[in-house]
C-alpha cells in the first residue's frame, strides 16, 4: 500500500501593499525611504504639469491615465457646501500636491459663482506650485493659518493624507478645534477591527520606489475628536481595490471617506 501526502501549495507573501504592526513611528520609518523623497516630488510635478496643459486628462497618486476617474460622492459633498454659500466654494486642500484633486473635479465646479482652492503642503510642493500651478482660483500656502488668513474655507478637504501624519490624533484635534463649517475626508484608510495600527507601505515601482509609514485608524477613536460635528455623509473609497486593503497579504481595512457638518445651537 502506497501513501501519498498532498502537498499544500505555498502562497508568496506579496511584495507590495501594507506590512507589520508597528509600536512607533520612529520604528516604522527605519524601514522605510520615507514621503518626502525627491522622485515622489518630480514624477508628481511632471504628471500634473501634462494634466495643466491638457496633454493628459487625468492624474492619481502620480499615474496619469487616459479616461478621467470622477470621485461623486466627493463632488456631490462640494457642491453640497457651496449650494449652502450662495454658490460660492473656498476650499483648504491640506497635502493636496500640485492640484490632484482640483484638476480633477473642476469640471463640476465651472457653475459655480466663485471659487477658490488653497493647497496647504510641504514648502518644496509650496514653492514649485506657486511657480508653475498656483491660478485664480489656484493658490498655495505653508500652513493652514496662512490659508486661513487670506479666506476663510467653507470646508478643510483631507483626500488621502491623515494617515500618513506622525501625529495623526493630534492633528485631527487641532483641525476640530478651526470649527470650520465642513470637513471632508477621502480615501482614509481604517482598520476592520481593533486599535489603530500603524503599518509600513511599500509602493509599487510601477507608481515609484517609495515607502512610507501608513496608518490604519479606528473608526470610533477617529471620530472622538469631532463631538461638534456630525456626518451627514459617508462614503466607500472611489478607487478600486480600496474597499478591501489588506495587512501582510491579509484583509484587514478599508479606505473611506465622510463630509462631517458642524452642530450649530437651535
């Protein structure tokens, strides 16, 4: 009598995506080249700078594509708050790059009767932009005071970028405390279950060679922070792939956007 073993077909773990669960950020960034590299920077300017031009009509995370990706439910929560402005939009885009996300739904706003869209970001994104992007409608600043000195926003637009801060809470507490009428999140990456974790990312060299701390937040302990809003809207992440992210090649979180309103006494 012979006996055969089936073997177990061994699965690789994935080269990419999101890996570990990190004690600090400090311990995350020894392995990682980090966000400010310059090649992020570059291939980012280059690709915007086609989308400016109209030699390209579309750009995501420094990918240019050919058919434009339209984020509704984001467009939908803009249109939202300018219709309660009298058909007028100042909007804070804090780690908004060179316009990704203004170029990418200005289409929707031509209606509009007034618009402006402020950057707040690194100061080399800063002065780049001032040189070569910054328009009417299009400006650039250090800080979010400096903004906020200039025009008040109608609402802080956050598309993927809070989990990429060293002091995430910290940050969401003091954005609380502006009390500006709307905040916008997208594309925020949260954890299925459990406390916040905090991960490394490593991007694909297809996109750029990078790699980065990344967290993965709580959904209740995210929202402490905004006991003076509400959300009147939530939404899946537009991207594809986005509403299932996994950790070290396993289901863990989801990206997800909300427009919080802020409570006003009756």
């Amino acid at each position: 009598m012979h006996f055969f073993s089936k073997k177990k077909a061994i699965i690789a773990p994935p080269s990419y995506g999101w890996f570990g669960d990190y004690d600090s950020w400090e311990s995350a960034c020894q392995e990682t080249t980090g966000y400010d590299r310059d090649n992020i920077l570059q291939k980012t300017r280059a690709a915007l700078a086609q989308v400016r031009d109209g030699e390209a009509v579309y750009e995501r995370d420094s990918v240019l594509f050919d058919k434009k990706q339209y984020p509704f439910p984001l467009i939908a929560s803009l249109l939202y708050v300018a219709a309660q402005h009298n058909n007028r939009l100042h909007v804070l885009d804090f780690g908004g790059a060179f316009g990704s996300t203004y170029f990418q739904v200005t289409d929707f706003m031509k209606p509009l009767d007034a618009l402006t869209w402020h950057i707040v970001e690194q100061s080399r994104y800063v002065e780049i932009g001032k040189h070569e992007f910054e328009n009417q409608q299009l400006g650039f600043f250090y800080t979010i005071a400096d903004s906020m000195e200039k025009v008040r926003p109608h609402v802080i637009l956050l598309s993927s970028v809070v989990q990429y801060l060293p002091n995430p809470h910290e940050f969401l507490a003091s954005l609380s405390s502006l009390n500006v009428d709307y905040i916008l999140f997208d594309r925020t990456a949260f954890i299925k279950s459990g406390p916040d974790r905090l991960t490394v990312q490593k991007v694909p060299p297809s996109i750029y060679e990078a790699s980065y701390p990344s967290w993965f937040f709580n959904e209740e302990m995210f929202f402490h922070h905004f006991s003076d809003y509400y959300v009147m809207a939530d939404f899946m992440s537009y991207v594809e792939g986005e509403s299932d992210l996994q950790i070290d090649g396993k289901l863990a979180g989801y990206d997800k956007g909300f427009l919080l309103c802020r409570k006003y006494e009756k």
